[in-house]
C-alpha cells in the first residue's frame, strides 16, 4: 500500500479525459485542476473513444491512449477512483486499483449530476468552477 504525503504529490498524474463538444470544455476543466492543485500534474487527454467495457478492441485502445500520453519515466503504480471500471484498469496499466467511495457517500456528487442539475449543487463547486457554470450554465 503507497502512503500519501505531500511530498507524494510531485508523482501524481490527473488525467482529465475530453472529447469535442463536451459541456464544459476539458481544457479549462484541465485548467481548473492545474490551478487548484499545483502540486499534480495534470494531463488532458483528448480522445473520441466511448465507453464499452465488454469491448477488447477498445479496452486495448483505451490503455494505448493512457500509455501514451503518461508523463512520467515510470508507473502508474496507483490508479484512483471512484468508478466501477477502475479496477480493470489498473489491472491492464499494471497498477494497484484504488476504489474511493464508490457509492458516493463520503462525497456524494458526480460530473453527471453536476450536468443534470447544475443549480442543485453549487455549492460542492471550487468557486472558479462555480463562476463558470453560473455564467455559462444558469445565466441563460
């Protein structure tokens, strides 16, 4: 188990995963992560993959994408996060899954729900976030 400090921090990777014509656009989502948490390294992956995880053919193009645009000389050894998916993940990366509160009770909030009810969750926003989607999303 890889312990967590501070120091840590200069060995992890964000990937924000994009694609066109996504409601708020990766990369000032990328942006917004740089700028709130320095001490990451945050890489937008630009794709046109969709999500089937009975598919083979697009697992492997998934972890080529991934592979490709790592930023460091090594890893990842920990893949973190809170969908269902993430262990198959880390399995083909050949990194340990990390499953953080996957039915969202410790932070009970998504991307999708954020898009669906932008109003209703204000309030879990970073403020640069929540200007930007009182502008772009409620301002209409």
């Amino acid at each position: 188990m890889i312990e967590w400090t501070r120091e840590r921090c200069s060995d992890v990777v964000v990937y924000v995963n994009t694609k066109e014509g996504e409601a708020a656009p990766g990369e000032l989502r990328a942006q917004w992560l740089a700028e709130l948490h320095p001490e990451v390294t945050v890489v937008r992956v630009e794709h046109s993959l969709h999500n089937d995880w009975n598919d083979e053919e697009l697992w492997n193009k998934w972890i080529d994408l991934y592979r490709a645009s790592w930023p460091l000389d090594s890893g990842p050894d920990v893949v973190v996060s809170s969908d269902f998916y993430i262990s198959e993940l880390a399995e083909r990366l050949g990194a340990e899954a990390l499953v953080c509160d996957p039915d969202r009770v410790n932070v009970p909030i998504s991307a999708t729900l954020i898009r669906n009810d932008p109003s209703a969750h204000l309030e879990k926003l970073a403020p640069v976030v929540r200007r930007w989607v009182e502008q772009n999303w409620l301002s209409s």
